[in-house]
C-alpha cells in the first residue's frame, strides 16, 4: 500500500468516525427523509389541481398541524389521565401476584422453594414503582429536547419538500456518472417501499388500536383507552410491541378481576394473529416482506447502536438497507458474477 493509498484509507477511517459521532443528527434527517417522501405524493396529487408546490406544502403543513392539535386535544388528556391511574395501580398489581405466587401450591416441592417477595426482586432489579414513577418524571423533564428534535424533522421536511429533486440531483452528483441512472432507479424502489411500510404501519396500528379497545369494552376491562392507544403505537416496534402491549390490560385484570386475564391474552393473540397473517399481506403487499430473524436481529442491533430512536426506526432502515442489498449486490454483482472477470455495466 503506498502513500496516497494509506492517505485515503486514513481520510475513510476520520469519515466512519466522524459519522459516528453524527449518529443521532443521522437519524433525525432520516427521519425527515422518510416523511418527506411519503408527504411528496400527497403534494403530487395537490399539484395536479393546479396547486403550486408552495401552496401544497402549506396546506399539507396546515392540515398536519390541525390533525395533530386535534389529536392533542381531544386524545392527550383523557389518555395522560388513565396512565397516571396505571402507574398509581402498579403496588396493587404487585402485591396481588407476591399473594398468589405465595398461595399457589407447589406440592412435595413447597418446602424446599422459599417465600417469594416480588418486590424485593423488582426493587433489586431496579424495578420499583417509585423508580418507574421517576422515569416516567425524567422523560417528561426532557421534554424541551424531544421538542427540539421534533421541530427540527418538522423543518427539515418541510424543506425538503420544497424542492426535493434539488436534493435527490446533489445526491446523485456524488456517484460514478456511469451508475447515476442505476441508482436513481434504486432511489425509486426505496420511495416505494418506504411509502409501502409507512402507509401499511399505520393501517396496522389503526386496526389493532380499534380491535383491542373494542374487546377490552366488551370485557369491561378499566381505562380501555389508554390499552387501546398503546396496543397501536407498541405496534410500531415489531415482536417487542405487541408483547408489551398485553401486560398493561393483564396488569388491570389481575387487581380487578383475574378470570379476565385469560380471555384478554386470547384476544390479543386472535388479534396480532390477523394482522399479521392477512391485513399485513395486503395493506402491504409483499413488497416490504420481511424475515422474522431479520426484523428481530435489525431491532437488536439498530437499539444497540441507536438507542431508543434506533429502535423505532430499525425497520424502516431495515427496508431501506434491503431494497439497496437487493439490487446492487444481489442484482447488479452477484447475479452477474461469471467465470470472467467482473466488469459493472454501464446503466447510461
């Protein structure tokens, strides 16, 4: 390796390094990308009206802000309200299972297993209610920051918007003029899929908010709102999500009225089971089709490296990081690897 060889590996190793400190500004501008895609086709559609791009991307802005002013007003409160009552009935839901682990009858084996305070395993677990209350405080204290971060994916999409081919033309600048036309056809897959996803996710968590409020109503399990609201947005994250979602009406049950916790884990299981066997196929249409292995080690990793942000969006990045596999090493090399020697073909 010469001089100006070990030169540029250098300047690539400063560069990964660099993008490593940008991590989460990285993620945050992915974010916008993401919703300045799915946004660009509703201003698509506002210009065909003879809209111009300005005017479009002040409506969708205005509507998006009325939509979410509503939903702060007449679904923020009530909801806020029953969590607070949640977190308030977490040293009942406690005590109630240390009762029953303690009553339940473990047979010749009862004098060998020692007394179970659950408690105190959660407490050295750090998993005490006074320490799930201060997080739940210090999530809130940080409110100023999360707003921050809001305001700028606001703003950056909204630019984006703007003018996006200006954007998408720079990005294509970067690359080998012979592989410009390739990659924008791969740009092209990307807005699809990340489209597909995004308008599926919601469709998905829309449906199994209404499902499980409606069978939690009809079980007359307490505070079905909050239930209800978080069953669809833990639907975001894949596997995790709608595990975690079961416990909060369980956790109900098990003060209230404990015959009730069988019938609601039944629920939710004929829940999750249609949405993930019929709606997902065809609100998405196999064209985000994911392997479970994948969609589960894509959430590891990205939470490992990202955080809480990298969790939420490990699947979107998942898409995007197929769809690009797919086609450049799949497609473009490993498909036409021969016995000769490789040559990229020229997509001009």
């Amino acid at each position: 390796m010469n001089f100006g060889q070990s030169l540029g590996f250098l300047a690539f190793l400063i560069s990964l390094y660099i993008l490593w400190q940008l991590k989460q500004l990285l993620l945050l501008i992915f974010t916008s990308i993401i919703f300045s895609v799915v946004l660009n086709r509703l201003v698509t559609k506002l210009k065909k009206y003879n809209f111009s791009r300005v005017k479009a991307v002040i409506i969708i802005s205005i509507a998006g802000v009325v939509i979410f002013s509503l939903l702060l007003i007449l679904i923020l409160p009530p909801f806020l309200e029953q969590f607070e009552l949640l977190l308030n009935l977490l040293p009942k839901v406690i005590k109630r299972i240390n009762q029953f682990l303690n009553n339940f009858d473990f047979g010749e084996y009862k004098e060998i297993i020692p007394p179970i305070n659950l408690e105190k395993i959660l407490n050295d677990y750090g998993f005490s209610t006074t320490q799930v209350f201060n997080n739940f405080i210090i999530v809130f204290s940080n409110f100023f920051n999360v707003t921050f971060q809001l305001l700028f994916v606001l703003v950056l999409t909204i630019i984006f918007l703007l003018n996006p081919q200006k954007y998408r033309h720079y990005f294509l600048k970067i690359c080998p003029s012979f592989y410009r036309r390739r990659i924008d056809d791969i740009l092209n897959k990307s807005e699809v899929s990340i489209v597909s996803w995004l308008s599926g996710i919601l469709i998905n968590c829309l449906f199994i908010a209404t499902l499980s409020g409606v069978g939690l109503w009809v079980l007359q399990v307490k505070l079905v709102l909050v239930h209800a609201l978080l069953a669809g947005l833990l639907n975001f994250i894949p596997n995790i999500g709608p595990t975690l979602s079961v416990v909060f009406p369980v956790m109900i049950a098990v003060v209230d009225s404990p015959w009730k916790i069988i019938p609601i884990i039944i629920w939710y299981f004929i829940v999750q089971n249609i949405e993930s066997y019929w709606l997902t196929p065809k609100v998405m249409a196999d064209k985000v089709s994911l392997l479970p292995a994948v969609t589960l080690f894509s959430q590891i990793f990205f939470a490992t490296a990202f955080g809480l942000l990298g969790l939420l969006l490990a699947l979107p990045l998942t898409v995007i990081a197929k769809t690009w596999i797919e086609e450049i090493l799949f497609y473009d090399i490993l498909d036409k690897w021969t016995d000769e020697p490789l040559t990229i073909m020229n997509n001009e």
